[in-house]
C-alpha cells in the first residue's frame, strides 16, 4: 500500500514581530494547504518525489506574482502552484488590511 504524502510549512518574509496577525495566518493558509494538498496522479505513477519552493504574495487579500524558486519537475511545479492559486479569500481576509505580505512555501512531494 502506497502512501501519498505532502506536507506544507509558509514563512512569511514581510512579517514584524508586532504583527500578532501573520502567525495566525500561517497556520491557516498552512492548513488549507495541507487539507487540500493534492498529489498529481502522473507524478504518482513515476514516482516522482520532492520539494517545490514557492513564494508568491498576498496583496489586498489576493494571492499574486507566484515564483517557483526551486522546482523538481512540470508536473509537480504546477501542482503546487494550483494549490496556492486556490487559496480562498476566506483565508486570507486578515491580510486584506494590509497592503502587502510576502511568503515562501516549501510544498513537500513524497511517496511513501
């Protein structure tokens, strides 16, 4: 039996220390990630396995300008980026008040 594994952890680059918000966030968004996370099925049937980094930013409540700053292959690239893409605005309605917020997300793929 196969076991699909994707584990996700965010870091916010833009966050001060008196902004209680930002960690509360992470959890959030972090948690949707991880609930949603989906593991593509042709990347399954190769076994392909590995961590795709992304950042990407969250200006006026939207998730925008999504970089793969290290990616293992198309399949799994893209893969991470829907998943940020799908980010609802429920989620991320806190950083709406702000202007702007910059993450990095390791998206671990692996196959166990």
């Amino acid at each position: 039996m196969k076991t699909i594994v994707v584990l996700i952890a965010l870091f916010s680059l833009t966050a001060s220390l008196a902004n209680e918000g930002i960690p509360k966030k992470r959890n959030t968004i972090s948690s949707w990630l991880t609930e949603n996370a989906v593991y593509p099925s042709a990347a399954v049937e190769s076994r392909e396995e590995g961590t795709v980094y992304l950042s990407f930013e969250i200006i006026n409540g939207q998730v925008q300008n999504i970089v793969v700053l290290e990616g293992v292959s198309k399949v799994l690239d893209e893969a991470a980026i829907e998943m940020v893409k799908k980010i609802p605005a429920s989620e991320l309605q806190e950083d709406a008040e702000t202007e702007k917020n910059k993450y990095i997300i390791p998206i671990k793929f692996e196959i166990k």
